[in-house]
C-alpha cells in the first residue's frame, strides 16, 4: 500500500475527528432522536466520503497528470488552506466562539441519510479538504484494484469515525461533556491542522 495513500487516510481521519458541519450533523441527529437517526446521517456522510474520495483519485488525479503545475499549486493553496483551519480552530479557543450543538429531530432513515450525504458533498470545507489530499494521491492511484482501495477506505474510516461520535452523543450528558472540553479540542485539532498545512506547503516547494 502507498505510503501517500496511508497519509491521506490519517488527514482524512484528523479532518473527520475535528469540529465542523458533518460532526454537528450526526451529532445533532443523535442528541435529539439517538443512536439510530445519527448512524443514518453518518452512513450519509461516509457515502459523501466515497465519492469525494472517487472524484479525487480519478477527476483530479487525471487532471493533474494532464497538468502537473497544478498539482504545485493546488499543494500550496491546500497547504495553505489546511494552516487556515488551524488558524480558525485556535481563534476559537482564544475567543471561546463555536461548539454549539443543538438537538435535531431525526426526519427518518432516508431522510437522516440524505441529510448526512448532502452535508459533506454541499461543504466548502470538505471539497477544499479532498482537493488538498488530491496532491497525496493524484499518481497513486494506477489501477482498480488501487481505486477500490482507496475509496471504501475512505468511506469506512468516516462511517466509524461518524459513527462513534453518533453512538457517543446519544449517551446521556455528553453534550455537557463536550461543552466542558470542546476549547481543548479545538486547540489540539488546529495545531494538528497547522501542521499538516505546513508539511503540504513544503512538499510544493
């Protein structure tokens, strides 16, 4: 397995661990109708994970082949963006903004699950986020087999990653729980953003 492949499932796994829309989506759902309504939006939300990650490896990743300058700047400007994230998440510990997470009321299984899909595909975060990963896994991806991989990797590391907050926010008192240590989050993610962001930026340079 490529070892850019590996590390686009760890930046994956920390932007899918970190605050954003798609944790308030499943995390919503399981505070106001439980464990069910938010395993539903997360498997919405892993479906949205299979086919950014498909666009990736196969429309960016040709495209890039097609152009390879773009794949330098596109490695700086995510770079750049993934140092903005961490930026972000910082100025919310320094202003003690964000982590709001108010109960939804689950529309059904079809519905939860749209819910989930059409938040992740519909994020400017998330597009961002897949179109930075692009410059890990651009040329890696060389045959089917390697798609395959790739993509139900992706889905699998969301649905869990989804799934687990869902099963966790529908337990009792928890959303007490996050109040409490959602500052210490939201620094130890934006440093782990800023990171990644500057590893990106220098690989470009």
């Amino acid at each position: 397995m490529s070892s850019f492949i590996l590390t686009a499932w760890v930046a994956l796994a920390v932007a899918a661990i970190s605050p954003g829309p798609n944790l308030v989506a499943v995390a919503s759902r399981a505070l106001g109708s439980g464990r069910n309504a938010a395993l539903h939006v997360a498997a919405g939300l892993a479906t949205g994970a299979f086919l950014w990650s498909f666009l990736t490896a196969v429309g960016l990743g040709a495209l890039f082949d097609t152009y390879p300058v773009m794949l330098r700047l596109m490695g700086l400007f995510g770079g750049a963006y993934l140092f903005w994230l961490g930026l972000k998440g910082w100025r919310a510990v320094l202003t003690g903004q964000g982590g709001q997470i108010a109960p939804a009321i689950g529309q059904g299984a079809r519905q939860d699950f749209l819910h989930g899909f059409t938040v992740t595909v519909t994020n400017p975060k998330v597009a961002l986020l897949w179109a930075s990963l692009s410059t890990f896994v651009g040329s890696e991806i060389a045959d089917w087999p390697a798609l395959l991989l790739f993509t139900m990797g992706s889905a699998i590391i969301a649905f869990f990653i989804y799934g687990t907050y869902g099963w966790f926010f529908s337990i009792g008192g928890i959303r007490d729980l996050y109040s409490r240590f959602h500052a210490a989050s939201e620094a130890i993610f934006g440093t782990l953003f800023c990171g990644l962001g500057m590893v990106l930026v220098h690989r470009s340079l």
